[in-house]
C-alpha cells in the first residue's frame, strides 16, 4: 500500500467538507425563518445568540468556498450560479453581514428581521446553489 500524500489527502477532506457544509446550509434556511419570529418575543437574548451563531457558520462557508475555489483552480470572477461570481458572493455576503451587526447594536430589531428575510435568506439560497456547483467541480477532478 502506498503512502497518501499531502496533498491527496486535503483533496479528499475538502469533499468531506463540502458534504458537511450542503447538509449544513440546508437546515439553515429553515432556522433563519424561525429566527425572524423569534425576534418579535420579549426576550431577544435567544435569537441573538442562534443569530451569531448563524454568522458564525456562514463565515465558515466563506472560508470554505475561497479555498474550494483555491484548490479547484476557480477564477473568484467566474460566473458559477444565477449571474454570480465567488468574489460577488462573498461581496454579498459581507454587506448582509455588516447591516446585521449595525441594526444589532442600534437594537432596531423590526430592521433585523427584514435584513434575514429579505437579504439573508435569500443569500444562504444562493450560497446553496454556489455550493452545489463547486461540488460539481470537485466531483469532476476526483474522476
């Protein structure tokens, strides 16, 4: 038996991630809707805690999807899913993100939930359908 090198073996655990980041991102959309009511309760401790940790996961997914995009030789301006690009991605990303953390510290809770609804939601969909098309990248170099 052969020895597996270095770089094999990161090939195969980026595939593994991957896996793990489509399950992950599937059950998220579900969580963001729920979350959105949830913000409408009295105690606003709860929804904030998932919240960061909705964020936290996404950033995750951000770094994924870049070194995905590295070890796949991806161009970051390739157009991949709904006239999209990894780079115009993680634009959207970041600018969902960046309105969440201000409506947070301004406690304007009524603008948080329209930013999950309406930007949120809708970039973890496409976030899926980005996902589904680097899989597809990655399942092509392992045959």
């Amino acid at each position: 038996m052969e020895p597996v090198s270095e770089d094999k073996k990161q090939f195969d655990e980026l595939g593994v991630l991957l896996k793990e980041m489509k399950d992950y991102l599937s059950n998220l959309e579900p969580g963001c809707q729920e979350l959105s009511v949830k913000f409408h309760e009295a105690d606003k401790s709860r929804p904030l805690e998932k919240l960061t940790q909705i964020m936290e996961g996404l950033n995750f997914y951000q770094k994924l999807l870049k070194s995905a995009a590295i070890v796949l030789t991806i161009d970051f301006s390739e157009i991949l899913y709904e006239k999209l690009s990894v780079s115009s991605l993680l634009d959207q990303l970041c600018q969902t993100f960046a309105s969440i953390f201000e409506a947070t510290e301004n406690e304007d809770f009524s603008l948080l939930t329209d930013i999950i609804e309406y930007d949120l939601i809708p970039a973890i969909a496409i976030s899926q359908g980005m996902l589904a098309v680097v899989q597809v990248r990655y399942e092509e170099r392992v045959i």
